[in-house]
C-alpha cells in the first residue's frame, strides 16, 4: 500500500507539501496532527544531540524518531530516556538504509565540524531535509557543495543557527528592522570559554575545522549581520596565542573588526582560553540593546535604552528552533535567516579572518 508520504512524491512534489495533504485526509484528525509533525533523526550521538532531543521532548511540530550512533550501547538508553523505536538507529555504516524509511523527513547533524560537509550530501541524496549544526562546513568550497547538493536533491537545508528562534535576540531584530535603535552606530560582541579536556575533537584541526572562532566566534559573526541588518565589505583581524601548547593545531583567542557598508564597524572577539565573556552590544543613534549572556543557552538577559528587557525563557532555545524550523518545512513559513547561504556567509568572513590573521592583521576586502 502506497504510504501518504509515496503519494505525495507522485503529486511531484516534496513529502513536505503537507497543508495540501492535510484537505484531503482530514478524515482522519488524529493522523493529521502526527502527520504534520517534522519527524527527525539526529546523527552523531553526543552532548550536543542529547540537548536537543532534550528540548524536542516539549516540541509540538517537530519529534525525534531516530538517531544514527557508532556506539550501539546508546541505543538502549537512547530509546528509553527519549521514547525513540530501537529500529529507528542506524550506524555510519548503514546512514543509507534511512532513505527506505518514510517515517524520517529529516536528518539533523550533529557530529565533529569536519563530518558535516559528508553527511549532508549524503542525507540529501537520500531525499531527506537537512539541519547541520554550525560551523556548516569547515571551508567555503565545502559550504558551496552543501548547497549545491541539497538543491540539486530539492531538500531543505537548515544550519543551528538556534539564536534566530530565542525571543531576546529575535527582540533585538525586531527592534532594529522597527527602527526603534535609529541608524546602527556600533556593534560590539564577543563569545567564549575556557577549554577543557586537552585531548578532545575540537583541538584538533584535522576534526574542527579551526578552534574558537569556528566553534563560538561563529555567534558574533552572525550577530553582527543581524544586528546591523548589512554584510560587511571587509575584515581585519588578530590572534593572541598564550597556550601554543594547548592550542598547537586551532585558533585561542582572535580579535577582529567587521565593516559594513554603512560605515559601521563591528568590533568582535572570541576564545577558548577564558571564561565569562558573553555580550552582544548594538548601538545606534536613538538607542542600544545589550544582551549579556548573549549566546549560550540562556537564560539569555537583556537591557535596553528603555530598561530591563522581559521576554520568555520557558523552552529551550532547541525547542523554539525545532518547532519554528518544522513550521517552514512542513507549512510553507518563510525560512528565517538559518538556510544553508547564511552558513556559507559566515564561512566566507570566518575564511577572511583567518586570511587576515595569516597576512599580519591586513585588512581583506569581501
Ligand atoms: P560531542 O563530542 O559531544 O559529540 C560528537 C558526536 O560525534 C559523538 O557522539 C561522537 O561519538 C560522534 N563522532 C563520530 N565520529 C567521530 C569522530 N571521528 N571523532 C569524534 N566524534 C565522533 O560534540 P558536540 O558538542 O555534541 O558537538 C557536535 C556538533 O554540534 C559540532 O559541530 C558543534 O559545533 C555543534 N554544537 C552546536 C551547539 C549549538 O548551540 N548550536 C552547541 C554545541 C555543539
């Protein structure tokens, strides 16, 4: 029996044009809720994937239904601490058996930097949409062929981009595209921590692509694009490197100033040498708006010219993001700034930055 999924590819088009399915099956309003839930496997079973099946527990447009692991053991506990069918997971080995499954629309990756430019391209010769966790890729030309593929399948592709659907920073958009900040004068942001375990994946350049400024510096580079609403025209950027033991293979520390065509310089930073460094500072001529913490997983604070600023802080940012990506790929919303171009964006600044660093803090024109 043809699945409604199988139907709908006959239609011609994706399995997600499901507002129309929905008329025709109404008959059915049990089936039609579960139907239009996005139905996602998670792959690379780490400490970021648990946080978001965490967080997809309270979503009501999006559930986890699988999850692809080289580590067996993780099935067990997997199934039961997130209520997911054992014949849902998959090794590496066998990613591709995911294509004969109708039940997953989408494939969510959430391995080492380096792994997300293979899976998305094979997740999406199999049909299925795809979210990657940032950094997209740990090149350009990598970010490109992500594209490329996902378009050439006709799948969606997303990137983590989590603080796009988290109500302080979306406030803070919000007010800048309102005009309620005047004309952007400065943006000031800067992300990090301190580093642990010496040994881990994100040191090594061969797994993470670079080190601080691909893993956390990515947050500033993105809010200073959605804070001044503008591309920047050049980079101009340093490295201070006080640990070149620990820090032998990626980036510590890197200061770098974004220009936009405005004018406007975004002054930034980043590290994985200390902690309590978290602001995201946008001034403009009628007012400002400073989130502190600005990027970790919240609660997020916030002020502005015209006080504290109140917003939600019930769900995890994951949930608001899950919810709000299965929304434009099963309803048709329109894709908020999370796509696959905007990853390839802040690739092609964080590409400039190392460029920079590498020619003695010159200035690279974009
Ligand atoms: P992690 O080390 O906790 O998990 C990585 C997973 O990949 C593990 O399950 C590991 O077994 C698996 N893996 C498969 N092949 C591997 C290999 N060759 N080497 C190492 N691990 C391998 O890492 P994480 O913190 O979950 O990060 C995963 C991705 O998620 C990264 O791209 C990271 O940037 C991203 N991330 C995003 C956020 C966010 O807020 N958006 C937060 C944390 C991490």
């Amino acid at each position: 029996m043809k699945s409604r999924r199988d139907f709908l590819l006959e239609l011609g088009g994706s399995a997600f044009s499901l507002p129309i399915l929905s008329s025709l099956t109404s008959n059915d309003a049990d089936a039609t809720i579960a139907d239009k839930q996005l139905k996602v496997v998670l792959v690379g079973l780490g400490s970021y994937a648990e946080r978001v099946a965490t967080a997809m527990k309270d979503c009501k447009k999006a559930k986890l239904v699988g999850g692809v692991t080289g580590t067996p053991s993780k099935i067990d506990t997997w199934s039961s601490k997130f209520g997911v069918d054992k014949a849902n997971f998959y090794s590496y080995k066998d990613f591709e058996k995911l294509k004969d499954n109708p039940d997953v629309d989408a494939v969510y990756i959430t391995l080492p930097n380096s792994m997300h430019h293979e899976y998305v391209i094979r997740a999406a010769k199999m049909g299925k949409h795809v979210i990657c966790e940032k950094p997209m890729s740990v090149s350009v030309k990598q970010a490109e062929e992500m594209i490329a593929a996902c378009k050439k399948a006709g799948v969606k592709l997303y990137i983590g981009y989590r603080m796009h659907f988290e109500p302080y920073t979306r406030e803070l958009i919000r007010m800048r595209k309102a005009g309620e900040l005047g004309k952007i004068m400065h943006v000031n942001a800067y992300f990090g921590f301190k580093s642990g375990d010496p040994n881990q994946w994100r040191l090594k350049k061969a797994l993470a692509g670079g080190g601080a400024l691909m893993d956390v510096g990515i947050y500033c580079i993105n809010a200073a694009r959605y804070a001044t609403g503008e591309e920047p025209v050049w980079i101009s950027a340093e490295e201070a490197k006080t640990d070149p033991v620990k820090f032998k293979e990626v980036d510590e520390t890197i200061t770098w100033q974004m220009g936009f065509p405005s004018g406007v310089i975004a002054s930034c930073a980043t590290t994985y040498n200390f902690n309590n460094f978290e602001r995201l500072y946008v001034v403009g001529d009628k007012g400002f708006v400073e989130l502190s913490p600005a990027y970790g997983y919240g609660p997020i604070k916030g002020r502005t010219h015209k006080g504290e600023m109140s917003w939600d802080t019930s769900k995890m940012h994951q949930t608001w993001q899950m919810d709000g990506l299965a929304d434009c790929i099963l309803n048709g919303k329109p894709d908020p700034n999370v796509t696959g171009e905007e990853g390839l964006k802040d690739m092609k600044i964080i590409d400039a930055i190392y460029k920079s660093i590498a020619a003695g803090g010159k200035k690279i024109m974009l």
